[in-house]
C-alpha cells in the first residue's frame, strides 16, 4: 500500500513520467515518447478525419476541434493511438443510431469522432478532465448527440449510461494500478459477446504485458485486419484490436 501511495503521490507531481521511462523491450530496443513540453495550455488544436464515402448525416471529410491542456494530465492532450482509432471509424462509416462509449477519452477526440458520424455518444473520464471534454463537445457543436460523463475504472458505471453497442478506448494503458481496474470495468460494461469493443494501443514499456495478462481472463483479441493505414501505424508499435468477451 506504501508503494501504491507513493506511485500516485508521484503520478500527481508529473503525470507523464511513466511514458518518458526509458524501458527496453526484449530485442533492446527503447520505445520512447517525446517529452511533452509543459507549454501545451490553453491551445487549439484542428485534426482531419476522411471517411470512405460523404453521407446526408456525414459530412466528408470530418473536422474536429480540440482544445487541449497538459495541466489536467497526460489526458487533456492528442494521442497518436486516438488519432488511428478516430482514422478507422471515419472510414468504416456511419454510426447513425448506435450507442457509443468512450473509455478514458482525455480530450474526447474519438468520441467526437464517433458523434459525428452520427452516434450517440458517451465520453468518459476522470473529473479534472470533464472541463476539457465539455469544450470540446461545445466547439464543436455537438451537444445533441455527446455526452460528458464522469467514469472512474473500478467504480460502478453510472445508470444514466444505457448499454453501448460500441466501446472506445485509445491510448489507456500507460499506469500500471489502474491496469486491473481498466479490466474491471470493461468486462462490467461487455457481460457478453452483443457489444463490440475497439482497442488502440501504444506500445511503451514491458510492463504492458502484465495489462494483457489480466485482460486474456475476461477477454480474447485480434488485430484489426480491414485497416488500410495498419502497416503504417504498426511501425509506430501502435495495435488496434478488437476485443471479444470470453
């Protein structure tokens, strides 16, 4: 308990030391994130996103607004795994009518995604994050079809969620107590194979494995396989997977 209490005591004072370790995989080679500088405040940020083809309800290509901030956490900033998950479900296409829900969404950005595509969607995260979230959802006008939500991981989900038919998560394995909670959570929110869950993931250090261990209990995976830009991104140790509830 010590241990755990002087870990998030150190989380507190600097959110992203965890991702700038300098921690080797098996063959030696580092995978670094580059530091980021502590003058992301307040910033603006516009993000592209092409879907496969422009529909009545989605335009092409899909713009979206972040405003982003480093001071809240690592969260109030853009990921590359964000990026690659809101790439894929622009090309995959319309979303009207489903309910989507976002795991961790930091600044929102692939809820926002989903939003415009035409989802009802859920964003969810820690509490100093949900200001951040909320401006998003605002500049970019989609208040009708987001919704802001606090989820802490572990935590019961709220009842105002209503059961998603598609789960988010990008960019969520990066502390490693939260790994079982994480765990926890989504197989609360997955009781069965009906919800389809779409995973992205940076590779950073070792310690990633031990999140994958607990997770092979409640869930088995595969790469997503229809995603033109995989052979890219894959060069960046980015996976997208697709869980399935065992």
């Amino acid at each position: 308990m010590l241990d755990l209490a002087l870990e998030e005591k150190l989380d507190e004072l600097d959110p992203l030391r965890h991702l700038r370790e300098d921690d080797s995989d098996e063959d030696g080679a580092a995978h670094l994130v580059p530091v980021q500088p502590p003058s992301i405040r307040n910033q603006s940020i516009e993000l592209t996103f092409h879907p496969s083809a422009a529909t009545d309800t989605v335009p092409a290509p899909i713009t979206v607004k972040l405003s982003v901030d480093a001071s809240p956490g690592c969260g109030g900033i853009a990921w590359p795994a964000g990026e690659v998950l809101g790439s894929y479900i622009a090309r995959k296409g319309s979303l009207q009518g489903k309910n989507v829900l976002e795991l961790g969404s930091g600044t929102g950005l692939v809820g926002l995604v989903a939003g415009a595509l035409g989802a009802h969607v859920w964003i969810t995260d820690q509490a100093p994050l949900l200001g951040i979230m909320k401006q998003n959802v605002s500049l970019n006008h989609l208040k009708s079809c987001v919704t802001v939500a606090e989820l802490n991981w572990g935590e019961p989900v709220p009842a105002a969620i209503p059961k998603p038919d598609l789960i988010l998560a990008a960019d969520c394995v990066y502390f490693e107590p939260a790994f079982p909670l994480l765990v926890q959570t989504l197989a609360e929110l997955v009781p069965d194979r009906s919800t389809e869950v779409l995973f992205c993931y940076k590779k950073r250090r070792k310690a990633d494995k031990r999140f994958f261990t607990l997770l092979r209990k409640e869930f088995t995976w595969e790469e997503v396989a229809d995603d033109p830009e995989r052979e890219v991104y894959s060069r960046e140790a980015i996976s997208l997977l697709r869980l399935h509830r065992k």
